[in-house]
C-alpha cells in the first residue's frame, strides 16, 4: 500500500509540475489552444461556401454567331464557372492562364454554326490547369458539360429539321436517364469533406510538436534528472504526470470541435457524437505516444522537432482525404497504416458519413491503440536519455 500510495503521490507531483510549466511558458499556450482554434475558424469559413463558385475562365469565340454567345452565356451561368475575358486568339487565353489571370479557357473555332447545321461535326475544345487541383477539375466538369450540351442541341434541332417530335428527339438523344443521387454529401460540400480531416489532423500535428518539445526541452535545459527523479526515478510515471494534463487539454480541444462542426455547423454524423468523440479521444492518445516514440528514437530537440513535423505533414497526403490510397503504389497503401490520422479518417467515414455501428470499424479503433503501446520500445532508450544524454546546440 505504502508503495501505490508513493507512486499516486509522485505521479500527482509530476503533473503539478507539468501545469506550472504549461502556465509560466505562452508557446504552450499558443500551441495547445490558439493555434488549433485559429485553424477550426480558418478552414471552415474558408470553404464556408461548400464549393468555389465564380471560376475565371477566358473565351475564344473566333465564330461570333448567336449559337456561340449561347453557349458562352449558357456556360457563364454555371455557378462554378465566370467568363470574366475574351481573347481573340488561342496563345492570348494560353498567356492569361500561363500568369495565373484565369483558371482555363472554352475555344469556338470560326465555322461552328454552319459546320453543326450541315452536320459536318465542328470541334469545340476548352483548356484547364490542372496544377490547381480542384479548379481545374471543377472548371473540366463544366466545360465538358457544356460541349456535350452544345452537341445535343445541335443534334436536336437537326432532328426537329427532319420533322421529329420532342419525345423522339430527346430518346434519340438520351435513351437511358441518369439519375444521380450523391449518398453522405448531397450538396457536395467541400467543407463537410475535407475540415473534417483537416481540423483533426492540425490538432494531430500540435500534439506531435507538443509531446516531443515538452519532453526534448527537459533534456536541453538540463531539467530532465529532476523531473525524473519527482517521478520516483521510474520513466512511465514521469511520462503519465507530464502528459496527462496535456491529454486533458487537448481532449478538450478535440471535444470543441466535435461541437463546432456536428452541432453548431451540423455537419453529417449519422452515427451520433458520441462516437467521433471516443475516436478523437484515441486519437488524442495515439498522437501522444507517436510523440513519445519521435522524441525516443531521436533524443534531440532538433531532431525530434524535425521528425514530428515531417511525420504530421506527410498525414495529410497519405491519409486517404486529399488522394485515395487505394490508387497509391502497394508500398505507400502499407505505409499508410503507419500514421493515426489514416485510422480515424476512416472511422469518420465510417462512423459519420455511412452511419455504421462502431462494431464495423473495430479494426482501425484496434490499430489506435496499438500506437499506445508502441512507446514501450523506445522507453528505455529515453530515460537513457533523460539521464545521460549532453544536448548539443
């Protein structure tokens, strides 16, 4: 008894330790509340409007007749599309796009009226930049869109010419609908798919940076023989009394945005907030011990800083949000599992955008908390550390 009771008095004199110093050092401040609430404000009002609207795009219209401004005006109605300049020639539209004035542009070749009426097949062709990812895209679909418009109803009125009713023209045109009901995200809002990722994974990115300065800096100030010798010289209580408050604080974080983005933006849950909670609670704890492990293998400040902030950002790309990581390369889709946000990416899915039952995602709740005890590997090697390492400048 008298042991436990040592030990709950050494961790709890560690932990108070740990909250004066997170009190008497504002980057702890800025890093643990300011930075994440920058961000959860910054990414949702950013995408406030779902998707972007109002694209620059140029035209080339070297045909000038009615059916071309048609098709130029039918295309600047599209909400995601603006036609804000016309050029007279291909290598203008190419410049503007080249210095960044506009996303892409619709080229009408001279002829295009009177090719379609005599059904010699005119060519109507438009230009995109793909090195902006999601403008190009979006500015692809709707100028695909529009050619396809365009032919159809110089189909059509060949048709009409011929002497064909409305409802023979169109079954000639279309015979089979398409009904398109996108499932989770009907509006197709960007916001609802990516903050949901992004917020999270900025907080992953903190802690990372947190749990490896916290503990890298005992080691440079020289701090580390008293902090380890208030925990009764043993590492895992050391280890619990410092990171047990940031855990609380943290979580906390992790519990605003819960609230921020199912209840007060009211993003997708189906499956209740309950659920996302416990996954950012795991995650909050896995995102520690990768901390632990970083700053383990590297005892450095430097190094260890170094090493989060490379492990955080490559999150974002391999996590499966921004590229599907059932398209990467074999080698990348296994390493893929190697990072927290990868797993809660997929609860998220899981859990708020199918509505499953928490049961369906076991596996990636498992790997969760495999990372948790990951550290026992490296522990040894950082009380060594701890003890015996001289930091070099």
């Amino acid at each position: 008894m008298e042991k436990r009771e040592t030990k709950y008095i050494a961790l709890w004199l560690v932990m108070k330790r740990e909250c004066r110093r997170l009190v008497s050092r504002p980057l702890y401040l800025f890093c643990m509340v300011i930075a994440p609430l920058f961000c959860y404000i910054f990414f949702t009002t950013l995408m406030g409007a779902g998707l972007p609207t109002d694209l620059p795009v140029g035209a080339v219209d070297l045909d000038n007749s009615a059916t071309s401004r048609q098709i130029l005006r039918n295309l600047d109605a599209f909400s995601q599309t603006g036609i804000v300049a016309n050029y007279n020639t291909v290598s203008e539209a190419r410049s503007a796009m080249q210095e960044g004035k506009i996303y892409g542009f619709f080229y009408i070749p001279n002829g295009l009226s009177s090719k379609a009426q005599s059904q010699r097949q005119p060519k109507l062709s438009f230009y995109t930049n793909n090195s902006y990812l999601i403008a190009g895209s979006l500015l692809f679909k709707d100028m695909k869109m529009m050619g396809e418009l365009a032919s159809g109803a110089a189909a059509r009125s060949v048709l009409y010419a011929k002497g064909a009713t409305e409802e023979q023209a169109m079954a000639y045109l279309q015979p089979i609908v398409i009904d398109t009901h996108p499932i989770n995200n009907p509006w197709l809002n960007y916001s609802v798919y990516l903050c949901n990722t992004l917020v999270p994974g900025v907080l992953m990115l903190m802690i990372f940076m947190v749990t490896v300065y916290s503990i890298g800096v005992e080691i440079k100030d020289r701090t580390a023989r008293e902090w380890l010798r208030m925990g009764n010289n043993s590492i895992y209580i050391s280890l619990a009394g410092k990171l047990l408050p940031h855990t609380a604080i943290f979580f906390v974080m992790g519990i605003f945005y819960n609230v921020y983005l199912y209840g007060y933006l009211h993003f997708p849950c189906n499956s209740g907030i309950i659920s996302m909670i416990f996954a950012t609670l795991l995650l909050v704890l896995a995102s520690q011990c990768c901390g632990v492990i970083m700053i383990g293998t590297f005892p450095s400040l430097r190094l260890g800083l170094s090493f989060a902030s490379l492990w955080g950002v490559i999150s974002f790309s391999i996590s499966g949000f921004s590229f599907p990581v059932m398209a990467m390369h074999p080698v990348l889709q296994g390493l893929s599992n190697l990072f927290p946000l990868r797993h809660y990416f997929l609860i998220y899915v899981d859990q708020a955008l199918n509505g499953y039952s928490m049961a369906y995602s076991w596996s990636n709740y498992m790997a969760l908390l495999i990372f948790m005890f990951l550290p026992f590997a490296v522990v040894n090697r950082l009380k060594e550390a701890l003890i015996y390492y001289k930091y070099m400048p």
